[in-house]
C-alpha cells in the first residue's frame, strides 16, 4: 500500500494549504538544538545502512518496540542491522496515532523517495531501496543537512570538550554555522558520585589545580570565554525540576568544600548550590550575549534493572510533576533584577506548565529585544501533534505568537530534518483555520509574514544569525 504522505498531509483547510506551500515550504531550517554528533559532521559520515542512520540512539523508537515486546537483543542488543530494522518494520503498524508512525513515513519520503507504508511486508524492499541510496556520496551527514537547506545547527556539549570538530566545520559547511552549546549539568549536580571527577576533569582542562570554589568559578569562566571564541552563543542546562533556594557565595563555598571533601550533602544543600551556580551562569551568559536554554521536567532512567543492563539515556523517562510557578520566578526575577538576564528559552515536558511557563516569560520581556523570554516548542514527549497545537494555542493565549522562534529536531539523527515541515504543516494548518472560522483577519500577507517569522526570521534574528 502506498504512503499517505501527500503534498497536503495534515493541512485540512484552503488557507492552511496556502499558507504551507506560498510561504511555509522553502524557508531554510534553523536546527538551534539538537543532539548531532559533530564528529560524524566533520568527517561526513556515510551510513552502511539505514538502521545506523534511523534507529542508533532513537530511545522514541526503543521505546515503541518494547510496547509490543521485541526483545532488547533487537533494540539495544547484538541482533545484526537487518534484524533491528525488521523488528522496527513489525512495530511500525501499532504505532497508527503516534507521531513516531508520521515521522517514519515523512523521512522515508523525503529522504529517499520511498512511497510505502512500512511492515513486515514492505520491510525488505524499502532496506534495498534505502540502503542502495545511502551508498551514494548524496546522502553523506553533509549531504543531507545542505538537502534540507539547514542554515544553523546547535549541537549540545561538555563544558570540558575542545571543539575541534567545530573549528574543522567552518570551512567544512561555509553554507550551514554548526555552532556549540555550553551544557554543564554535570558542574550543577553537586551530588552526584560523579561530581570530583567533573572538577578533576576542568581542573585538566584549564591546566590549573581546582581545589577552592572560587578556582572552580574561574575555570567555568575560562570555558564560557572558549566556547565564546569558537563560536558558541547558547547554553542549555536540564533539570528534573527547578530548583530556587537564595544562597550566598559563602554558604556555596562551603557546601563546594564539604562535597569535594568527599562528604555527602542534603538535598536542600544541594539546591541552593544549583541556585547560585544558576545565577552565577546566568550573569555569564548575559554578560556574553548568550541565549540561556532551560529544559525542565524530565525524570531519567526510572527502570533501575535495564539501568544496570544497558545503561542511562536508553528510553526509560518520564514526565515529572513539581512546582515550577515560584522557582521560574524568582530565578528570572533575581537575574533581571539588576538587568543580567539573558535571553532565555524555557522548554516544560510537562505540558501542565505551559500556561506557567507563558505567563512567567511576559514578566522579564526586555526593551530593545522581541521576544526576549520565550516558551519554547513542544519538547520530548509534547513534540506531536497534540502536543505542538497546545503549546501554540498557549503561546497565543497568554503571550506572543509572532514572536515565537519556531522548532528544532532535539534528535540524533541526521533524517529528523522532516520535523519541521511536520511543524510548519501543524503551524499554517492552525492558523488557516483561524482563518477560516473568521478568528483572524483572512489576508494571506499578514498570515503569511506571521508564518515566516515563527518558521525562520525569528531565530535567525533572535540568535543574530544573520550577522558576521
């Protein structure tokens, strides 16, 4: 049976499909965070076989299969690539209203052309056809970032990383800026096991021995500053929740030495730690002209027996649910307090804080910079249909569409490109039937202007990446 991807897929109204295909369709994509390696980047990697390029380190398909009981040697395991990709062809059918069953279909489309729906049926035929084309040198890592006419792509990565792929890509991809982002969760957990080795690490980096807080300060400093030189103009941290507890320097001093003593702490002492490293990176940030990426509400790793197996980041996450209203808050208000807040994207997996989330960032909008705060676009587990109509629908409600920066792919694949089509189809597909219904004005222009802007000038202004 033939796919169902079709030049209208999802667009259910005249002015949506307008909308899509005058104004929407040929914008060039700003990818400003995604997990890509910059490694297969610079040495642009060509794939043996479609299952590399789809399923390696795809914990949204991992988790699909184990719904249906594929065993883990075919997800995680030694199964061999074709055995993997049939197991994913098995799943693929149950997966009808998930957006994992949209996405396959939109990147075996775009990205080679295939016309079927995938099963166990079509399995063999669609890994020759995929497979055959991945030979080709058209298909290569770079090939397929200049195919979708990607301008920008934010990578995510350790404050202690040298860049050097980085560095390589500027003369690589004069047509497409892959820039750092300055990651430091593992400086923030101050609990963690792992937390010495995180300091001995930057000690190494900086080449100057760490032993007091304020050497500790100083070496972030020092990597904020290289990652500047290099490029990097964004920061991202993750928080199962947001933590806000006022901390003076002193008492982060001494809750840095108990730790790095080798002494456990509280979870309270642990908070106002985060707290003040927050505003210390929050003034960095600001002071740099960085854009600061807070994602908030993920709890990691909750199946403790496949932890021990195949270790963390495999697809055993969930939503959290905490207070956000007050932490949010303060956090933003104590930076904006003397105006050293940066610009900030706020991303909430869960969607119960969305209308939190809206109305916070219109607290610290900033004269001079539209859309300073922004709720950002449905992430993780809210990036489907659902999930991206709600987070616009409240975007609009309690703040400023037109001044939203769009999507981003938040993927480790090279083929989730297709990811914003699916938004920009799901976006004008919105706002045509705004239209239709009489909500908004039925002028094209205006529509068509507020489009462009949410699907690409918006970031490329917002993260100034039109500038030299």
């Amino acid at each position: 049976m033939k796919s169902f991807i079709h030049d209208d897929f999802i667009l259910n109204n005249e002015a949506g499909r307008l909308l899509y295909h005058q104004f929407a369709k040929d914008l060039p994509i700003i990818d400003y965070h995604c997990h890509l390696n910059p490694e297969e980047i610079a040495e642009d990697k060509q794939f043996k076989n479609i299952t590399q390029v789809w399923l390696e380190g795809d914990h949204y398909k991992w988790r699909a299969m184990r719904n249906i009981g594929i065993a883990e040697k075919y997800i995680t395991g030694d199964a061999d690539d074709y055995e993997k990709f049939k197991a994913w062809a098995k799943t693929v059918p149950y997966c009808l209203g998930n957006p994992l069953y949209h996405w396959t279909h939109l990147e075996l489309k775009r990205v080679f052309d295939v016309d079927l729906l995938l099963n166990e049926e079509t399995c063999q035929e669609i890994w020759e056809i995929c497979n055959t084309k991945l030979q080709s040198p058209d298909f290569s890592a770079q090939k397929l970032i200049e195919k979708f006419k990607v301008k920008m792509i934010g990578t995510t990565d350790d404050p202690v990383d040298d860049l050097l792929f980085h560095k390589e890509l500027k003369e690589k991809l004069p047509n497409t800026k892959v820039l750092a982002s300055f990651r430091p969760d593992l400086f923030l957990k101050i609990s963690a096991p792992t937390f010495t080795q995180v300091v001995e690490n930057l000690s190494k980096k900086v080449d100057r021995e760490i032993t007091s807080f304020e050497e500790f300060l100083a070496g972030l400093k020092q990597r904020v500053s290289y990652f500047h030189e290099l490029g990097c103009r964004i920061s991202d941290h993750g928080f199962e929740y947001l933590p806000y507890e006022d901390c003076t320097k002193e008492e982060a001093e001494d809750i840095f030495s108990f730790r790095y003593s080798g002494k456990m702490i509280t979870a309270h002492e642990e908070n106002k730690f985060m707290t003040y490293m927050m505003l210390f990176l929050g003034k960095l940030y600001h002071s740099h002209d960085w854009v600061m990426q807070l994602h908030i509400g993920a709890v990691r790793d909750n199946n403790l027996r496949m932890l021990e197996r195949i270790g963390p980041n495999t697809g055993y996450d969930s939503i959290n649910d905490f207070e956000l209203a007050k932490p949010l808050n303060s956090l933003l208000g104590k930076l904006d307090q003397h105006n050293q807040l940066p610009k900030t994207i706020l991303y909430s997996l869960n969607p119960a804080h969305n209308e939190v989330i809206a109305t916070a960032a219109g607290n610290f909008q900033g004269e001079g910079i539209k859309g300073k705060i922004q709720f950002g676009s449905g992430w993780w587990f809210n990036d489907q249909k659902d999930g991206m109509i709600r987070q616009l629908k409240d975007l609009a409600n309690f703040g400023i569409l037109g001044t939203f920066v769009g999507m981003l792919t938040d993927s480790r694949s090279f083929l989730s490109y297709t990811r914003h089509e699916y938004f920009r189809r799901i976006l004008c597909d919105l706002i045509g039937s705004w239209a239709e219904k009489g909500e908004v004005p039925y002028d094209l222009n205006l529509l068509g202007k507020l489009v462009e802007d949410i699907c690409y000038y918006n970031a490329r202004d917002y993260f100034k990446l039109h500038e030299k």
